[in-house]
C-alpha cells in the first residue's frame, strides 16, 4: 500500500494535497486513499459535488460505489468546490487505478490566510499507523 509523504490524510481514507490556487488562493485536491480503493474493490461509479458548492469539513460530499459497496466521500476541509474530475464519469476505475493521480476527485478553495488548511490532518506516519491498526 502507497502512502505518499506530501500530503496529508484523514481517517475517512481521503488525502488532501495542498496547491496554489488563481489570485494566491489556496486550493486543496482531494481523493481516497490506496487503502480505500483497495478495500473498495473495482470501483464502478463516483458521484462528485458540483462546482461552485459549499463545503464545510467533515460534511459528506460524494460517493464511491464498488462492486462490493457504496462508501460516502467527506471534506476534510471547508471551502467552495472549484474543479472535479470529470472524467471519472466514464472511467471511474481511474481511482484503483492511479488514486493519488488522475483518480483525484475534486477541488477545493479554502479560505486559509496563508495558512495550511490540513495541519490538522494525519501525515503519512501517522495514517500508516491508522491503516495498520484496522
């Protein structure tokens, strides 16, 4: 199982990684994690929120079914939705396939003054430590 150091995790198994976003805004990508889709199985449908939604953390904000579940998706940060990943309504397996890369999910602006939106979330050790514990 991958765990990538650059970004930071939440105990629902999504990862966040931090971007500069237009005008100096901070943005945050989102996806599940290896662990999540592993435990998924063959994902066959995401469901995105629109853009331009509202996000508060922890509120649930899609999902993703596999052959053996359907599992909700959650905002590990609060902001507005600026991007989805469109292109997982045709090929949804993208997130076994690559979910730190082309499997993203979405976007999210945060209105962080400069600071980071996730210090609050796992690093990599420490969500190891969580995967290996379940």
């Amino acid at each position: 199982m991958t765990v990538p150091d650059d970004r930071r995790y939440t105990d629902q198994h999504e990862w966040t990684l931090v971007q500069a976003g237009d005008e100096g805004a901070t943005v945050v990508r989102v996806g599940i994690t290896d662990h999540a889709q592993d435990a998924l199985g063959d994902i066959v449908f995401v469901q995105l929120p629109d853009v331009g939604a509202e996000l508060a953390a922890g509120d649930p904000m899609g999902e993703v079914e596999s052959t053996k579940s359907v599992s909700d998706v959650y905002a590990p940060v609060a902001g507005t939705v600026v991007a989805v990943n469109d292109a997982l309504a045709d090929t949804p397996e993208t997130v076994n396939a690559d979910p730190y890369g082309a499997g993203w999910l979405v976007d999210i602006r945060v209105d962080a003054d400069g600071d980071d939106p996730t210090t609050d979330l796992l690093d990599a050790a420490a969500y190891q430590v969580l995967v290996d514990g379940s």
